[in-house]
C-alpha cells in the first residue's frame, strides 16, 4: 500500500470520459497554458487528473474541473 496517492493512468473505461487538457483549462479560465500548468493544477483543491501520459500530457474529466470552478476556485 502507498502512502501518497498517485494519478491514475490511462484505463480503457478513464478515455471514454469527457475529458479536458491544460489547453482546454486554459481557455476556460482565460488563462495561458503556462499559467494552468505551473499554478492552477498545483493548487491543493485543483482535481487530481484522471489521465496522466507523462508530465506535459495530462487530462482531467471535465466534470471535475468545472466542480471545482462551481465551488469558487478560479
């Protein structure tokens, strides 16, 4: 058993889901992607992503990041 949680990896079942990249965060936010990438995905109360390929390609399901925006994160 780990102690630290790691993100999940690309499941059959996980790419099915509607799913957005740092670009796509970005857009919502009207933010650049640098900025989604070293600041917002770091935050403490960001979702965790569902896909991580490697450290520049990472995916989160869209209905956890706009959870997130609903509770007054930005």
């Amino acid at each position: 058993m780990h102690d630290q949680a790691q993100p999940h990896t690309a499941s059959p079942l996980a790419s099915s889901a509607p799913r957005m990249s740092t670009a796509d965060i970005a857009a919502l936010l009207g933010c650049t992607r640098q900025h989604v990438t070293s600041r917002v995905t770091k935050r403490v109360d960001f979702p965790r992503p569902y896909i991580n390929v490697s450290r520049r390609m990472r995916y989160w399901r869209t209905v956890d990041v706009m959870a997130w925006l609903k509770r007054g994160a930005q």
